[in-house]
C-alpha cells in the first residue's frame, strides 16, 4: 500500500486526506439536499459546514496531541509547535473531530437562533462518509490502526509488498503489548511481518458503511435530534465493541489481553473504550427523551410542526 495519492515535485498529497475529502463533499452533497427539502437555510449550512470541517480539523489534531504527546515530548522547542500544527505527518482522532463539528454547530445555533438538532442531524450522513474515506486512507497508510495479531481464521496477512506496513510494525516497541517486531523475517531483503492481524482499518470501513446506510433510516425520523443521537450510539458500540477491542492501542487500565498466533487477539481497555461507555449512556438517555417529545417535523416534507400542532416551514433566514 503506498499512502502517497499525488507527488507532484516532492510535494505529496496523502491518500488519507483525499477520501476524506472525497466523503465529507459527498455528506455536504446529501445534507443539502435535505436542507433545501426541509426549508432550512441553505446558505447557512453551507457556510457552517465549512466552517465546522476548519474546527473539525482543529479539534481532531487537538485530541491527537494531547493523548498521544509521548510522541512529541522529545521533540526540542520549537520545531515541537511545527510538528503539532503538522497534519500531513499524520495523527487526527475522530472524537476530536467531532466534538470541534459540534461546538461549530453550537456557536451557529447561538448566533442565528435556530434548533441546533435541525441542522446537527444533516451533518450525519457527511461524517458516516468521512469515516469511510478514512479509513480507506488509513489501509492505504499501511500503519494507521493496525489490529493485534490473531490466530483467528478472519486474520488478514498484510501482503509482503505492503512495505509502509512492514516499516511500521516491524520496529521494536518498548511496551511489550504493542510489540510486533517479535513477528517479523527478513524476506527476500525485505523486513516482513508474517503474522496475520485483525484487519481492523476494514472493520472501520464496514461500520461506516453501517452507519451511512442506518442514516438513511434515522433521518426519516419525525423527531429532530433522532439521527444525531442514533449515530452517537452506534458509532460508539461499533468502534468500540468491534473496531476498538482489536485494535493495537495501549491498555490504559490493563483488564484483559489476549493476543498472538494461538490466541483471539483482544485488548481491554483502551481510551477509545473508556470514553465510549459515556456516550453510550448520554446518547441513550437522549434517545429516550427524544421518544417521548412530540414530532416537530412532519413526515417526508420540508416542514416542521409548530406548538400548536399545526405545520409550517422555517424561515429561510432560520
């Protein structure tokens, strides 16, 4: 897998940044269509789309830095500000990401007084998307959330010519969970890692396609605010009940560990774990709520039911 899409005189531009991009201008797509179906402003959700991709950066780049800062550190000042600021050197959380988009939404709510979950619910289909471009980029990387070794049937061997792979997980590791140099040969004069992993970039690549597809569902809700809270749930128990539990993280309380040619390749608990039991719980007590409010859009169309019961469409300076 090379990670590099263009090269173009020594500038390259990533393949990781290209889906991405390639996903949230597809959500952009869907969510203004719905807009323009719902009578909303499509001006301001273009803008705040913009917008919330800028702090979306930010806040995932944040998240990264402050929960992997072993990584940098060493790093002397103040090539440490470059290296921070440094996207193309990869390292983007996908919570971080999100709580950025969130607050984006939040501030536009504010400024122009409108039903935040109107306009956070559009934003769905967009970041199902990312999620697939993504994680498409991170197989393309090589290294990107790579899964623990696995004497399971399902292990994937990462082919030999997959030298962004090999490079990565062939140098020893100082923590002895996260070390696979122990698996590595020398291959025809190439480093290979033989042992078979949990393919767990693909395991990323299906949830967002779960989502994607459960979006479609969920934005046909009646009640505003549906889809936002359904994606949070299911993101949650799939990233971390299926993608998270594979994946070579560091264990942050080390409750169970399970990996290697004979063994099932499961590790509890990382960070991903923990902070997903919370929003689990938030998103459930939300949906519950949601439940029981009284529909304030009126099914297919591009109104919404006011107070009284009766249905009108929002301003388009909403």
């Amino acid at each position: 897998m090379n990670p590099v899409f263009l090269n173009i005189g020594g500038f390259t531009i990533a393949w990781y940044g290209v889906l991405i991009t390639l996903g949230i201008v597809a959500g952009v797509w869907v969510g203004t269509r719905l807009a323009r179906q719902r009578g909303l402003n499509v001006d301001l959700f273009n803008d705040m789309i913009l917008w919330m991709i800028v702090w979306g950066l930010v806040g995932a780049r944040l998240v990264f830095v402050a929960t992997s800062w072993h990584q940098f550190e060493n790093i002397p000042f103040p090539r440490i500000l470059l290296d921070i600021v440094n996207l193309r050197s990869g390292g983007i959380s996908i919570h971080g990401g999100l709580i950025g988009g969130i607050l984006t939404i939040i501030y536009f709510a504010r400024k122009y007084r409108f039903d935040f979950y109107r306009y956070a619910d559009l934003a769905v289909p967009g970041v199902a998307f990312g999620v697939i471009g993504g994680r498409i980029g991170n197989i393309m990387n090589g290294t990107d959330t790579v899964g623990r070794v696995t004497g399971w049937p399902i292990g994937f061997r990462w082919p030999d010519s997959a030298r962004a792979f090999h490079e990565g997980m062939c140098v020893p590791n100082p923590n002895p969970d996260l070390n696979l140099a122990q698996y590595c040969q020398t291959i025809g004069g190439q480093v290979v890692m033989t042992a078979p992993v949990h393919f767990t970039q693909m395991y990323g690549v299906i949830i967002g396609i779960i989502l994607s597809v459960a979006a479609y569902f969920w934005l046909r809700s009646r009640k505003s605010g549906w889809a936002f809270w359904q994606f949070w749930l299911w993101y949650s128990i799939l990233r971390a009940g299926w993608e998270e539990t594979f994946r070579l993280n560091p264990l942050l309380p080390k409750a169970y560990l399970d990996q290697g040619l004979n063994a099932s390749g499961i590790g509890l608990f990382t960070e991903t774990h923990l902070i997903s039991i919370p929003l689990i719980i938030v998103s459930v007590y939300m949906l519950v709520r949601l439940r029981h409010r009284p529909d304030d859009r009126a099914a297919d169309t591009g109104q919404f039911v006011t107070p009284d019961g009766a249905s009108a469409r929002v301003p388009a300076s909403a």
